[in-house]
C-alpha cells in the first residue's frame, strides 16, 4: 500500500508575515511566543527580502501560528502572494 504524502506549502516571504502580523495586531514577541520560536528568528525572517531564510520547520511553525489566529496565506496569482483574515462564520440563528 502506497501512502500519500501531505503536500508541502508553498514557502511564505518576509512580507507575508510582516502583513500577517499587522492584520492580528500582533508583534515580533506575539508571534516568537505563539510559534515557539526565538524572538531572533522571527527578526531575521522578517528583514530578508522576499524568501526568508528560516528553516521548513519554523517556516511552518510561524504558518500554523498566523493560521490558527486566523490569517490565511494568499498564493502568487497574478498580483503577488499576500495574506487576508479569513472570513469568520456568521453564527447560526436560532429560531
């Protein structure tokens, strides 16, 4: 039986998670603590140009961070990859 590996996301640039942490409000230590990583880490990540220089692991430590907290990553389509909240369901009326 041949297991289907999880497909790896596309890697995310400085600019994705600078504008990821604008939209929460969020700082460099907000993110470091949430993705348990060094406050350094993210610092670097954020000042390259383009692609960052953080290893797959952290890169998807700070992707599942900003994710969870409801930032969803937009792929290159034309205008530049970027980020926006995701939509929040409307709650259910009851009746």
């Amino acid at each position: 039986m041949v297991k289907k590996s999880t497909p790896i996301p596309k890697r995310i640039s400085s600019d994705q998670i600078r504008a990821g942490r604008a939209l929460i409000r969020w700082s460099a230590a907000d993110l470091a603590r949430e993705a348990k990583l060094g406050l350094a880490t993210i610092r670097r990540a954020e000042v390259t140009e383009g692609a960052t220089s953080m290893t797959v692991a952290n890169e998807l430590a700070v992707r599942r961070a900003l994710e969870t907290a409801g930032v969803e990553f937009i792929d290159e389509n034309g205008g530049g990859p970027g980020v926006r909240l995701r939509k929040r369901q409307q709650p259910k009326k009851v009746k």
